[in-house]
C-alpha cells in the first residue's frame, strides 16, 4: 500500500515509500544541500526505516544544486551546535576519533545493500561531500549541469565517506587521483563517457528518466535481481574460476526456485 506521508522528515532529508519504491530527498534547496553531521544521522535514520517491501531507492534533491558539500560552519572554531567540532574530534582519542568518523560513514554505507537497487538524481553541484553521497548509490542519472568535485585534498582532508572505494572502481586509479587531488569539475558529458554517470540528460528530463529507470528495475523480478546484483559486486574480488563457480551456485539456486524446489 502506498504511503504518502514521510516515514521521515528532519534535518535536510525526507523519505518517502510507495510500496517498493522509496524516495530519499535532500530538502535543504536554500543552503544547496549542504551537509552536516545531523543530515549524516537522518542519511542512517532513512536507511533503518525502509520497510521490506523496497525494492529501488531514489535519492534526490530539492533545488539548483544537489548537495555543495561540507556546511562550511564545520571549519570554524565551534562547529555545529551540539556537535564536537573538528578540534574537538582531533582532540580525542584515536579510538574515539575512529569511531565519530564511521557513524558519518553509515548515512553513506546502505545504499549498496544486495536487496535494493539504489539511483542518484544529481543536478547541479556535487561536490564533497554531495560527490561522495552520489557515489555511495549503485547508479547514477545526471542532469548536463552537473558539476562534481572532490574539494577534500585541497582543504587538508580526504574523501572519508565512502566515496573512494566506488570512485576507483568507476574511473580507474589514476582518474580517481586526479580528480581529487586538483579538485576540478566533472561536468556531465565527462562524467557519462567515464563511467561515473549512467545517463546525462537536460535537467528538465532528470526526474521523468530516473523515473522509467527505477520502472525498469522494478521490472525485474526481484530475487534475480538480488542475485545479479551480488554477483556483479562481487566479481571484483574474485578471480575468473571463482566467478565462474559463484555463478554456476547462483543460477542452481534460480532454476530451484524457479522450479519451485527451492527450501
């Protein structure tokens, strides 16, 4: 049954389920989707309440920009309110300091999970932060303005929300170094022919293409697609013989269910 209104509303993001199609939505148009450590939370939080009926998840993006990275009150002395800032995260223990970095980092982590199917809807600027949240989706539909950008080096940072593993694994190592060592600007017609972009279309087909591509994906039948999937992320660690057996297991286990065998 369709629902309507947000199963979550708070500090930039919105989540949206109708039946197994749920919509995550960075709704902070007036400061360009900025992030912050609450937004990283409400990121989890989304993650947590997406009921099991979801099959595809697509995150997109109120206004011009789809997310401009870091909220630059990070970088002054007393950060957010309520929040420790960046002196205070270097002050603690490296325990501690491990340990604030990976709970930012799991507003970033679900949306790969095999059961889902997840797409950025990203226009405008990406950059950051915003860059790195695009990145943590399986695929990617870009408007021909978009801008990605990878500002951490510059500002004394890395990218530390996910966003290198995928980013090596779309444009190569030597791309991906670039990129974020100079900081420049993907544009669109770059970003599609590097494979960071599955689709580059004008902004104002953005929300009608990401639309008949989640249609496609919920097409598919959806154990096949979890498999498929798996398989697909796997493939990356595991040598041709090994992939070669993954698949002879996974398919034994789609010609049982098919066959109505399975356990």
């Amino acid at each position: 049954m369709a629902s309507f209104d947000p199963l979550l509303d708070k500090d930039g993001v919105r989540l949206t389920v109708d039946d197994a199609l749920a919509t995550v939505t960075l709704t902070n148009a007036a400061k360009r989707n900025v992030q912050s450590p609450a937004l990283w939370r409400a990121l989890a939080e989304a993650g947590r309440l997406l009921p099991g009926t979801v099959r595809v998840v697509v995150l997109r993006a109120e206004g011009r920009s789809f997310s401009a990275g870091l909220d630059r009150q990070a970088f002054t002395p007393e950060g957010f309110d309520g929040e420790p800032s960046f002196v205070d995260l270097a002050r603690g223990s490296d325990a501690e300091l491990d340990a604030a970095i990976a709970g930012y980092q799991e507003g970033f982590t679900w949306w790969r999970r095999s059961d889902i199917v997840s797409v950025a809807a990203v226009q405008g600027h990406a950059i950051g932060a915003g860059f790195q949240l695009a990145l943590a989706c399986d695929l990617r539909v870009v408007a021909d303005d978009v801008q990605f950008a990878m500002r951490e080096t510059g500002l004394g940072l890395v990218p530390d929300l996910t966003g290198t593993h995928p980013l090596v694994g779309l444009v190569g190592y030597a791309r991906a170094l670039e990129i974020c060592a100079t900081g420049r600007f993907v544009q669109a017609e770059e970003a599609q022919r590097s494979g960071l972009a599955n689709i580059a279309v004008p902004a104002a087909q953005l929300d009608d293409t990401v639309g008949e591509l989640a249609a496609a994906l919920l097409a598919a039948p959806r154990d096949a697609l979890i498999e498929t999937k798996a398989l697909l992320q796997g493939a990356v660690d595991r040598t041709y013989e090994d992939q070669r057996v993954a698949e002879r297991a996974a398919q034994g286990r789609r010609l049982r269910d098919l066959a109505g065998l399975s356990d």
